[in-house]
C-alpha cells in the first residue's frame, strides 16, 4: 500500500489517460505533472509509457489528415479543380510534433518533456505564423501586418493624441505649491460631511426617453401653461400650412386627459412700460425660499416641449420585434405567416386610436421623406390620412427606418411651431435652467470654501470630480513621458526583430529549442502587445492580486491613451473594485448572517472576524470615494462657467478623449480595448452613491449599515439611467466656454495637415461633442459663432489634407475615412444653420475632393437650400440622437 499501485495496473491505466490530464497549466516553464502518487509521477517519466502516448497522438494527427485528404479529392474531382495532397494539418503544431517524433528527445529529456515542448511550442509557432510581426490580419477586414497596424497606428494617431493630452493635462504649476493639496482635501472633507448629513440626496436624472407618458405629459402641460400665460388660449400653436392644427388651450386639453392630478404651475408677473404701453412680463421662477425649502432630487430638469410631444407619440409606438408586447396573445407558436399578420392587425389597431391631426402629421412626413426618398414606394393621397391607410403603407411605415422616421416627426413639429411661441420657448427653457442652479448653490452653500471666488471652487470640484480609480485589471505601464513615448517606436522594432529572430533560432538550434527560457521569451512577445494565449492568464492573475513577474503590455498601442489617462487621473489612494467588492460583501452576509448559525470553531470565529474587518477597511474609502466625487460633479454644474479655458479643457478632454471603445476588425488587441470615459468608475454611469451608504468612520456603524446594503442587495439592481454624467452636469444650457473648450476638442481630433491623421475610432471620439454643440446654437444662438468657426476650421483642413492628392492615390479605407468626416461635418453645417458656411461648403465641390464624394451626394444647390431652410430642433441631452448623415444627404 506505501508503494502504491503495482507497475502493470499503472501501465494500463495510462492508456486510458488523456495528455491535457498529465500536463500543467504553468505555460512559463516545463515541468513535471504530478497525478495521484508519487509512484504515478514516476512512471510517467519513463519513455516506455509516454512514448506509446506519443505515437497514438501523432497517429490520431496522420488519421486526421486522412480524412481531410479524402473530402478534398471528393470535392475537387466534383467542381473539376486541382487537387493537392496535405501532409500535415493547417496548423504548425502538427509538423512541429511530426518532426520532433522524428528525432526523438534531445540528452536528458524524455518522452514526456517532447510532448510538452510540442504544445506549447506548437502554440507560440502558429500564433507567430497568423499574428506574428509580419502576419497578415486574416481573421478580420484589417489586412496590415502588427508591424504595420502599430507603427502606423502609434505614429499617427496615438503619439498626437498623447501629446495633447500631454499639453492639456501636464501643468506643473497647477500643484507647485502644497496648499494646493490642502485645499483639495479641504474641500473633499465638506463634501463628505455634506454627503453625511441628514436627508442629503445628489440630483438625480430621469431620462426623458425612459419616462412614463403620465409624466411627460405632466412636465409637457406646465411648458404650454406657461406659454398659455403670455398668449390666448385659443391661439394656434403651429403655423397656418401645418397638418398639426390646434390651440394652446386644446393641447393643455389632451396633456391634462394624460394625468390624473391636473397640471399646475408657479408663476408670477410684473409690469412693464414699453412704448406701446404697460406690458405683462412673466416670470416662472419661484422665490427664493420656496426653492431653500425643496430637496434636490425633488427638483425637475428643463425639458424641451418638443421632447415631450415627440415621446408621446413614440413610447407606444409597436416594434414588429416585440409584437408581443403588444397584444393578448402567445406568439410563440405563431408560424411567420400568422405572426405577419397579427402585425398588420397591430399597426392598424394603433393606427385608428391615433389622433386625425397625428395622422395627418405621419402622412406628411412619410410622403416627404419615405415616400420621396425609397423607389418604387408611392405617396399616400392625404385625404386617405383621416380614413383608412393601405395596409402596405403602413407596414412601410413602421418598419422603413423607424427611428429615423420618429425622429423626422419631432424635427417638423418644432418647424412648424409658431416662430413667436419658439422664442418664448427658449425664454421658460432659460428660466427653468436658472432655477436648477440656484437650488444646487443653495444646496451646497457649505461646501463652496468661498462664496466669492466662484473660479477657486470650481478648479477645486472639478480636481475632485475628475479623479478617477486605477483600472486594476490591466498591468500598469511605465510613465508615458515625452522620452518614453518618442523612444517607442524603436523599441517596439527591436522587439518584432528580436521576435522574428528567436523564432528562427528555435527552428534551427536545438539548444535554443529546448531551454526554458526561450518559451518564457516568447510568450512575453504575444503578452507586450497586448494579445495571444496568456491574456486570459494575465487578467486571472490581476483578479488574485498576483502582478509579479507579469508583461508590461506596453507595445499594445490602442490602450496607451486610456493608460495616460489612468496616470494622469486616477486617485492617489486604492479604491475597492465595486463589484468585486459587491460580491465578496454578499458572499459574508449569506455565509455568515443570513443563514443565523454561529461559527462552530474558534479558527472558523477568527476567518469571520477577519473577513469582516477587511470588507470594513475596504467599504470606507470606496464609500467616500464615491460619495464625494458625485456631491463634487452635481456641486460643479453651476459653476462651469467659471472654469478656466484651461480647465474647461481639461474637463471636456477627459470626458471625450476616449469615450468610445476601439473597434478591433480583428482580435489581436480586443480585450485591452475597453474605452475609457464611458465606463461606469470615469465618466460614464456613476455607480450611484445611492447603492452604497456614506461611511462615517466608526467601526459599528459602518459595520451595521454594510451588512444591511448587503442584505438589500441594492448594489446589485441593473443601471436605471439615472446614473448618467453627460447627462447632469451637461444636462443644463451649455456656458460659452464649455461649448469653445468642446469645439476646440472637435477640430483638434480631426484632420491636422495629413490624410492619415483620423480613423474610424477617432472620428467617433471627435464627434461626441456634435449633439451637445448643436444643442448649443440652438440655446445660445447669439454664440453659435464660436460652433461655426469651429466647423469652418474643420472643414477647411479636411479639404486641404486631399486637395492637393490625386484622387486615384488615396486609398479605400482613407476616402472612406474622409467621406464620413466630411458627413459629419455637413450634417452639423444643416443642423446649425451654419449659413456663413456656404462658401466654405462650395470648395467640397472641387478639384480632388469632389471627386472623392459618393456619387449620391447631396448638390450644392440643395445643401445651400437645406442649411437656410431647415430649422433646429430642441433635441434633449439625454435622449435619443439619430445619426442621419446617410439619408439626409442623399437627396
């Protein structure tokens, strides 16, 4: 028995045995596998058990190509084409394998270690050959080379990237003095004790989109009561030639048949003499002290009444995807004929319970812009619109582009709004903001350090604001300074070479072949660039908190401006992983709390105590952390127009600069691509400071109100969009240097003088400012200069990166680069009403850029025609935002 099993049973066991049973997952190093005893290990060193294994293996490989040689003869003599026998699999590990049986085991190595060099070696051999340096990208639409793809990429959108951020972000004297530190911690306290006190919330958002018809309604009546106030009940809210004929007294009628409490309204008057006579001036902002009495989260955004209309009509609207949801029936059983049918009786149900002016409106739009634009699609007759509509068209209707479609119908009821009723529009939408950020002052009195210097509280909230948690799942990189970065191109050369070189030296030598240390080698090649087999492995190791003898990742190119980023921003104290740290307090709760039963032993009594303590040491500074970087952004937002040029910079670059995630066309560098900005610990959601309580520094109160946020598990609840930053502190009328800081940001991310300076993942980084400066021109109109300056300089170096080019010398992929900026830039022009802009625009229609646009193309006539008539619409922040660059320049 001390023996273990006799010999003969192990050897016959062994033929039962798989390899992946025997070897280890230690990739670094060739090792011995281990398997029940002692006796086992060593018999599986023996050359007279591995080596029968060892042939079964390369027979099962020979019986494999077989087959394969079988079907391809099959197929080759049935469509008449060339045959050509494999020898080995599609694969280098199989050839590798095969010569390596061929010579046996080097001096000093069994059976065993061959097949073990074989799989990792095998690995390293084909990831070399299909994602080496010179490898074409096969797997995907990128052909380049990893040589070609990083030094292209780094050279001309990474490195200029990094040294902006640079410029932005590096300001020696911003922390030259160490008051500043003090001040900063100063702040944070009152932050904290305001999060600390009692009944404090931070303002909350509801997306307009998400939000119920009821309440839409409501928030829609009070705007068109307000508008009620200055004008007749039954004045006409449109225009005379729109399909949308009704008064302010009867749209009040159908938004108060949508609630059940009625709608009211504050307001109050004053009067004014003007040269025409005395004068009613309405005001809708509350006193003062009716605001000192309201919580903050009970406050309500200014929405356009546009937005409220529109979604009105939207939230019912039927998707043909979820039918379903729309009547009283299984339609899982349905067969697609049935199911087309009961979406026809869907669309027509929905249809007769639409208003006859809606309809109306539908009709307009769909002739206009379906009907007008798709061939072979015909107009509907309008008196066919308060009757009945062919079914067709309907259907055509509600699947064509229906987002597009519902977007269109908001653009025309914003058209053809009185043009009197839009500007006292613009004047409630002001006086509604004002009234948000001077609650949020109110709120915040205390924690402001000095009421009068305005500029000093707002660099020291957005410092806060802007810190962010160091992405602990990635290995850090060494600081990405000037000399570092403009060095990187000659060591990632090096590396390639030496890449290239030692595989060579391992097909040739076979001392280089069996050292250890060449596999280590390798495998740290694949990990510096950010993919291969050990990804997987690396992030394990990071999840248990093991980061030695781990690669540096430091030539995977899309991932150094996030990296920078983290350096620049992330705090200088470690901040808990939120969900891990979720998960592990959930964990000691049901373990240890919801379950009732006392540990049954002192060393199980001191495991729990100690888990106890640690989650208490980690739940007080991810609490604080977030509890006072939320308080800091919501205690910013009126202070954004005292933000330094430079700061103002700061801010936007942070937000933007890497908000969308780098869009691999292959899978060499997808798992280190995560964006930056838009994830929930930077900028994008919050995780909410309402599903974790505020600690208070004392060990049985935090203690208590940790278990008790694990029993409830709000930490768990999904996302409720209530949580979103671009949302709230660019939620209110954009402040003149926020929107020169955004368009700076635009024009400075797009074409700086070379055809290669912009790709995809750039253009849509560059253009997350677009919505937020339309919107701008819409709330600012005597600023919107500072966007069409901003525009006019794009649109200049983007024609003058192809001017002076041949047409037939730009490549596909960078016309079509170009094509989608020059789009983009249109679509802005149109929406802004960017008139001046014209003789601008008239150079797109020249020399080699013209002859680069599509041939769909809109004319100039009608491009001019488009930006002087069409009319902006008040399109919310928070909701949605249709990209409509491929349908309204085809015209």
């Amino acid at each position: 028995q001390g023996q273990g099993p006799p010999e003969l049973i192990v050897k016959l066991a062994f033929q039962f045995l798989c390899w992946k049973d025997v070897i280890t997952e230690d990739y670094n190093i060739l090792t011995t596998a281990g398997l029940v005893c002692k006796r086992w290990k060593q018999l599986l060193e023996a050359d007279d058990v591995s080596k029968p294994l060892c042939l079964n293996l390369l027979n099962s490989y020979e019986a494999l190509v077989a087959i394969r040689n079988q079907n391809s003869k099959a197929t080759a003599e049935e469509h008449g084409i060339a045959y050509v026998e494999e020898i080995y699999l599609p694969f280098d590990r199989h050839e590798f394998f095969a010569e390596l049986m061929a010579k046996g085991p080097i001096e000093g190595r069994s059976y065993k270690d061959l097949f073990l060099l074989s799989e990792r070696m095998g690995k390293i051999l084909d990831h070399h050959k299909y994602d080496g340096p010179d490898a074409r990208g096969w797997r995907g639409r990128d052909t380049r080379t990893l040589r070609d793809a990083s030094m292209h990429d780094y050279r001309w959108l990474v490195k200029p990237t990094l040294d902006k951020l640079r410029e932005v972000f590096d300001d020696q004297t911003h922390y030259m003095y160490s008051t500043r530190w003090r001040e900063v911690d100063e702040m944070k306290m009152r932050l904290l004790a305001h999060a600390r006190g009692d009944g404090r919330t931070v303002l909350r958002r509801k997306i307009p989109i998400y939000t119920d018809e009821e309440k839409l309604a409501e928030y829609g009546g009070r705007l068109v009561l307000m508008l009620a106030a200055s004008n007749e009940l039954d004045k006409h809210m449109f225009i005379p030639s729109s399909p949308l004929s009704a008064t302010l007294g009867e749209i009040i009628d159908m938004f108060e048949s949508s609630t059940e409490g009625g709608i009211s309204v504050q307001m109050s008057f004053q009067l004014k003499k003007t040269s025409s006579g005395m004068k009613r001036e309405y005001t809708f902002l509350p006193k003062r002290d009716k605001i000192l009495g309201v919580r903050i989260d009970e406050l309500e955004w200014p929405m356009s009444p546009v937005d409220c209309l529109s979604l009105l009509i939207r939230k019912p609207w039927p998707i043909k995807d979820y039918v379903g949801d729309h009547v009283e029936y299984d339609t899982f059983n349905m067969s697609k004929e049935e199911k087309e049918e009961l979406w026809g009786v869907v669309i027509t149900k929905f249809w007769r319970g639409l208003a006859e002016t809606v309809r109306q409106l539908l009709v307009t739009v769909y002739n206009e812009k379906v009907a007008g634009y798709v061939n072979g699609v015909e107009q509907i007759p309008k008196e066919l619109a308060t009757t009945e509509v062919p079914l067709d068209h309907l259907k055509l209707m509600f699947e064509l582009r229906y987002q597009f479609f519902r977007g269109e119908i908001a653009e025309r009821i914003w058209i053809d709004l009185d043009p009197r009723l839009r500007e006292q529009i613009y004047d409630i939408y002001h006086q509604q903001a004002r009234v948000l950020c001077e609650a949020i002052k109110d709120e915040y009195h205390s924690v402001y350090s000095d009421t009068s210097s305005p500029e000093r509280n707002a660099k020291l909230l957005l410092d806060i604001f802007l810190e962010v948690p160091r992405d602990n799942k990635q290995p850090e990189l060494p600081t990405l300074t000037t000399e570092y970065c403009d060095n990187l191109l000659d060591r990632m050369e090096e590396t390639m070479s030496r890449w290239n070189e030692l595989i060579e030296e391992v097909k040739s030598d076979e001392g280089v072949l069996w050292n250890p240390q060449t596999i280590i080698e390798l495998n740290s090649f694949e990990s510096m660039f950010g993919h291969g087999d050990r990804s997987s492995y690396i992030q394990s190791q990071l999840r248990d908190g093991k980061v030695m003898n781990l690669p540096s990742l430091e030539f995977c190119v899309p991932r150094l401006v996030a990296e920078f980023l983290y350096q620049k921003l992330s705090a200088t104290q470690r901040i808990p992983d939120y969900y891990q740290f979720g998960r592990d307090a959930r964990q000691f709760f049901d373990e240890y709390i919801r379950k009732g039963q006392p540990p049954t032993s002192h060393s199980r009594t001191v495991e729990r105590n100690t888990r106890g303590e640690t989650l208490v040491r980690e739940f007080r500074p991810l609490s604080t952390f977030v509890h006072t970087r939320e308080h800091a952004m919501t205690a910013l937002i009126p202070l954004l127009p005292h933000l330094s040029k430079k700061d103002s910079k700061r801010l936007v670059y942070a937000i933007f600069i890497e908000r969308k995630r780098v869009h691999s066309r292959d899978r060499r560098w997808s798992w280190n691509c995560r964006a930056f900005s838009s994830r929930y610990d930077t900028f994008g959601d919050f995780l909410n400071s309402d599903r974790i309580p505020c600690a208070v520094d004392e060990d049985s109160s935090d203690c208590s109100r940790l278990l008790e946020w694990s029993g409830q598990r709000k930490h768990y609840t999904a996302h409720t969009y209530e949580e979103d930053v671009l949302g709230r502190i660019f939620g209110l009328p954009l402040p003149k240097n926020i929107a020169l800081s955004m368009t700076e940001f635009m024009v400075e991310n797009l074409y700086q003088g070379h055809i290669e300076d912009v790709d995809k993942h750039k253009i849509d980084n560059a253009f997350g400012v677009g919505r937020f400066l339309e919107r701008f021109t819409y709330e600012s109109p005597e600023s919107a200069h500072i966007v069409w300056e901003g525009l006019r300089g794009a649109i200049q170096n983007a024609i003058s990166v192809v001017e002076d080019f041949d047409p037939h010398e730009v490549t596909i992929t960078e016309r079509d680069i170009w094509i989608d900026v020059i789009e983009r830039l249109v679509v802005m022009c149109i929406h802004t009403r960017a008139v001046r802009l014209i003789s601008v625009l008239r150079r797109l229609y020249d020399c080699t850029q013209f002859a680069l646009l599509p041939g769909t193309f809109v004319t100039f006539k009608n491009l001019a025609k488009r930006i002087k008539q069409t009319h902006p619409i008040v399109n919310d922040t928070a909701t949605y935002h249709i990209d409509c660059s491929g349908i309204q320049l085809k015209l």
